[in-house]
C-alpha cells in the first residue's frame, strides 16, 4: 500500500509473533520503580519535572513548532498547565512524555523537545486502552534523526517493559515528514480516521513490526 508515494507495509495479524529474544537494553535496578530515564547513543530522555517550566514554555513557543501544532503561542500559564499534565500522567500510568535532550561532549545535553507515550491521547481520548506516541522537536532538532531514535526507544519501552500489545500513532496526510519517521520505527498504516472534522492517518505499531533502538539503557529515576 502507498500513501502519498510512500510504501506502507501491512503486516498480518494472522500469525504468531516471532520471539524478540533477549532485550538489547541493560536495566540498572535501583530501590524505587516509579519514573524510567531513557538513554540511547545520542539522546537523554528523562521525566520531566516543575522546574522544566521555561524549557516547556520556550519549545511551546518556537514558532516551528506554533506552526506545526496549527495554532497560537501559548501564555505561561498554559505551559504551566501542560507540565502539570505530564506530570500527572507520569504519577497515574508509570509512562508518559520524557523530556528530550540531545548529547553534546562540549557543551553538555541539548534540550530538544519531548517524546513519549499517552494513554488516552488526544486522538482517542474515550478509549482508555489507546497509547499513542507522541513527538514535539524544536526547529534546531527536527531533520536530523533524533524523532526515530527516541521515537524507537519509547516503542521499545512499551512493548519490553510496559508489555503493552500496541502503540499507536496520528499524523496528518501532509505531514510526510512525520509519516516517514513512524514507518522507521516500525508503524504502519490502518486507515484513515476522523478528528476534528480532520483527516488523519492512523497507523500502529506491535512488537513483531517495531524496530529496536540501538544500544538502549534505561534505569529508575527515583523521585
């Protein structure tokens, strides 16, 4: 199948999932099993926390990312809500949004934006076993692969340690850029949904289709 000149494949859900082995993550234990840190080779995903206040607020008010989300630059007070929120949604389900950062030997981690999980996500929010991924880069870190890195990471965090069946993801059908990243993750097309008076693509992504992220660390961010 192809949509907008990109092959999406469909795989059936007909036949066994082959084993995915032993996980290619090493898990550091620490006491308390409340928040997860994600590491890969180039990123640190951690939780995020009150004093991300203006790091929120200043990636909610890129222009780049105004433009993305179709809307307006949101006051603080807005910002300060949508923390909350992350938070709030970490404190409920054991996964969320984590704050992103991209590594940088010289001048230390470079805040990038935020990936990470969503149940009942702004989609499907009446559906209350809906995970959707959800992805926001600021215009310095969008192009340069960091959305499928991180974006691989969080699919194998779901599946390896949430044991979650599926993720799922909406995009837009002109946001090719985005529909490229979810297939290099291991999404594929279902069909097309409804939100908003919107066309959207819906696509998921199961344990036997994703792609495994390279080198992948995570450990307990005790709070």
């Amino acid at each position: 199948m192809s949509i907008l000149g990109i092959k999406l494949h469909v795989p059936s859900r007909n036949h066994t999932a082959p084993s995915l082995g032993a996980p290619n993550f090493k898990f550091l234990e620490t006491r308390h099993l409340l928040m997860h840190i994600l590491e890969t080779p180039h990123l640190f995903l951690r939780p995020p926390s009150h004093s991300d206040e203006l790091l929120l607020h200043g990636l909610r008010s890129d222009p780049f990312v105004v433009n993305a989300r179709g809307g307006l630059a949101p006051t603080i007070e807005q910002s300060k809500a949508a923390l909350f929120e992350f938070i709030n949604h970490w404190q409920n389900n054991r996964f969320g949004l984590w704050m992103l950062f991209v590594k940088d030997p010289d001048q230390g981690n470079k805040f990038a934006g935020y990936c990470g999980l969503a149940r009942s996500g702004l989609y499907l929010p009446e559906d209350p076993n809906n995970v959707e991924i959800v992805t926001c880069l600021n215009l310095a870190a969008s192009g340069k692969g960091i959305a499928v890195e991180a974006g691989r990471a969080v699919v194998q965090f779901a599946f390896e340690y949430l044991k979650l069946e599926k993720v799922t993801s909406f995009v837009r059908p002109t946001n090719i850029r985005s529909l490229r990243k979810n297939i290099k993750i291991g999404f594929f097309y279902v069909r097309d949904r409804i939100h908003d008076n919107n066309t959207m693509r819906y696509l998921e992504v199961y344990p036997e289709t994703a792609v495994k992220a390279d080198q992948l660390l995570f450990f307990d961010d005790a709070k």
